[in-house]
C-alpha cells in the first residue's frame, strides 16, 4: 500500500475505504517513489503491488526462486536485468528452459564474438531470411551459422572426460557455465548467465532438457556411440536426484533458513513455471512430510490470459488450491499481472537495486545495526552478494531430505497399497 493511502472511512460492507493519493512524476526523487505514488490505477497498480512485494520479501530476506521462459539469453535480456538481480544474492536458484542455456554460448563463439544477435523486423520476409541463412526469433536475428558452431562446441565440450557419467541437470548445467566462462574470458566478451550461476553456485533447473539444443548435442553423441562411430558416450540425466534436489532447496528455504520461508517470481509460463511449483506437492503430497507450505511470495508477469485454462495463466490463488502458494499470506504477498515481462523488469530491478545502494550509503554514513534498527528492511536488501550458494551444499541438502523421507517410513510403505483392477 502506498503512502497517503488513508483507512479512516470503510465502506458499508466494512472493509477499508483507501483514498486514493498520487503524487507528480517530476517530484519523485528515486524509482521507488514513481512505482509507489505514480502508478494508482488499472494495469499501472498491478505493477506496484508487484513491486511492492518484492520489495517486502527481499526485506524481510526471504530467498527468492527465478522461473523464466522465453528467449532471454538470444535477446540479450540476462545481460541487462537478469545477471544484475543475480548478483544481488536475493536469488537461491533458477528454473527456466533448455533453449535459454543453448543460446547463451553464442556470444563467446570464436567467430563471432563481436556480437552475433541482430535486430530484424517482426514483419520480415522470412522466406528471404530462410534463403540467406537467417535465423528469427521474433525481433532478434542471427546466422546459421552461429548454431553449428554451437553445436561443435556442444559436442566437444560433451565428450570431455568429466561428463562421461549420470549427473542430474545441475550438474551438468554447472560445467557448462564453467567452460562458457572460460570461452567468455578467453574472447573477452561479458559474462552469460551459466557462466554467472557457475560463479555464484546458483543451481539452474532444466524440467523439459530434451527439448533443446544442448539435450539434442548429447543426442548425437550417443547415436554416434550406438552407430560404432565413437568407442564411447556414457553421459546420462538424473531426473530423480534432480526434481529431489529441487525438494532439498525448498525444504531448506523452509526450514534451514533463518526466514523461514521462499518466494518465487515467475516470468512467463510453462515448463519453467510449473517445474518451479513442483517441490511443495512433492514433499507435501507425494513425500508425505509434514508442515510443507507452499511459497509465501509469489509474483508473476505472464501474457496468457487466465480464461484460457493453462498453467502458464493461473494466477497464485489458484495454486493456493494446490497447496503450492501459502493459503495464509497469499492474499497480501502475491500478485499477477498480465504483461510481456521485458517491458517491466529493467525498471523493476533498476528501482529493487536502487534501494540496495541508497541502503548501502546509509549503512556507510551511520554504520549497519544503527540502520538495521532504523530500517530493518535494510538488512535483507543489504544481505551478502556471494548469495546462497546452494550448488555446493546440495550434497548436505540431500542428506537432509533423506533423513526425512527414512523418518516417513510408516506413512511411505502404506502409500504404495491401492487395489489394482
């Protein structure tokens, strides 16, 4: 709720009558006074609420969880918002898709680090782009090229000796932001996004890996292998330890971590959104843990509608009914918003980092714990960079979950009974 928003008079019904006060654009100071008192009504408030619960769960240091789809990486976009809100350590992991990870090697490629990605017309002639060896993806253009070179590097990074076994898509998603990193450097072009999360140790979850280009690299290697044309390939997914690694994380944000509690905005829908909903009901329904709550903040910038009946539509009172979203709070801590989210999260991030550094000035002029207990806000927006590191305790994380699930034994053992026809 903004500033100037009055509860003196209700409506007959008894809930409060908020007078709605605005305040001139050119009298705002900073980015959080303009989403605050500039934005009152319509789709406009839709985004201050989304803003303004992000602001509150970063606040309070609640650990947030990232569900992206769409081409961010081809576009660009993971270079001027995404990466920065990475880079704040609010961030515990990253749910989005196989296509996102394949196109964020381009711009290291040998022979084209001087910038792969043009810009097209949406409305091209793409039977000419086809004859010119064009690639579209909506507004963003790129040569064929680019992608054989991709896939050779794809394979020869594949082949390598460390990836000759069965690893969950974490894994296998950390080694490649290892080698995309070196590649980044050895070009000196700016750091991607693997190569970022490999930095930070911020797992990237894949729910859909045989969609995508890097899974079909893998495919050619392991036809070549069955064809007699290489001696061996013995890469191989861990779907299991995987989804269970996502169930550690969640149970950590709840239980292991001082807030006690996990957020989550979603960009889009699909794969990334659903995958990014699964621990709750996996550990709640189908692990049969006890005190399981869903994400107590949950945003989401999504351009289906919701009448369609899709997942990448249903706003988070829906997922309420699934458990997925905390019943308690959602009414306050979650939000919708029907939108393109790269219309809105560079001014999103721009104001949330805003307020980290106007923080960090004040904790420099009067010292931190006289801030925190001036502003306790302060001291979530202002927690350490290095972030979580999750990729690096999963193994403790899975111990954890383990105990757990060994603890469950009765209530497991007599879920596997149910009469078969």
């Amino acid at each position: 709720m903004f500033e100037g928003m009055s509860h003196e008079n209700t409506h007959p019904c008894g809930t409060p009558r908020r007078t709605v006060r605005t305040r001139r654009v050119d009298e705002c100071r900073t980015m959080d006074e303009l989403f605050l008192h500039c934005l009152p009504a319509f789709g406009g408030a839709y985004l201050r609420r989304i803003y303004q619960i992000l602001d509150q769960a970063i606040g309070l240091g609640c650990p947030l969880t990232l569900a992206i789809s769409g081409p961010v990486t081809v576009s660009g976009q993971h270079q001027t918002w995404l990466i920065p809100l990475l880079e704040t350590g609010w961030v515990a992991y990253l749910s989005t898709t196989d296509a996102v990870c394949y196109h964020d090697g381009h711009r290291s490629l040998d022979a084209y680090k001087s910038g792969p990605i043009h810009e097209v017309s949406i409305n091209s002639d793409d039977a000419a782009l086809r004859d010119e060896g064009t690639i579209r993806v909506t507004d963003m253009a790129f040569d064929e090229g680019v992608l054989l070179d991709q896939d050779r590097f794809l394979t020869a990074v594949l082949s390598r000796p460390e990836f000759q076994r069965k690893m969950t898509g974490t894994e296998l998603r950390y080694l490649l932001g290892k080698y995309y990193a070196a590649k980044e450097a050895q070009n000196g072009v700016q750091t991607g996004l693997l190569a970022t999360c490999f930095e930070r140790a911020i797992p990237i979850f894949v729910g859909a890996p045989g969609d995508g280009s890097v899974f079909l690299n893998s495919m050619k290697l392991w036809a070549m292998q069955r064809a007699g044309l290489i001696p061996e390939y013995a890469f191989d997914l861990d779907l299991h330890a995987e989804v269970f690694e996502a169930c550690a994380y969640h149970r950590w944000g709840l239980f292991d971590h001082p807030a006690h509690a996990i957020g989550t905005v979603i960009l889009g829908g699909g794969v990334p959104k659903n995958y990014n909903l699964q621990p709750e009901p996996a550990l709640g329904q189908v692990l049969g843990l006890k005190d399981v709550r869903g994400y107590a903040f949950d945003v989401q910038i999504v351009t289906a509608p919701v009448t369609d009946g899709s997942l990448s539509s249903c706003p988070p009172a829906e997922a309420v009914t699934w458990g997925k979203v905390d019943k308690d709070t959602y009414l306050q801590t979650t939000e919708s918003m029907q939108s393109d989210y790269s219309l809105v999260m560079p001014f999103l991030v721009k104001a949330l980092l805003d307020n980290r550094a106007r923080y960090q000035e004040m904790a420099a002029a009067e010292g931190e714990e006289a801030l925190f207990a001036r502003e306790p806000k302060a001291r979530g927006y202002l927690r350490p960079r290095e972030g979580y590191r999750l990729f690096e305790q999963r193994d403790e994380l899975y111990t954890r979950l383990t105990n757990d699930v060994r603890e469950n034994r009765a209530w497991l053992l007599d879920s596997l009974a149910y009469p078969l026809a």
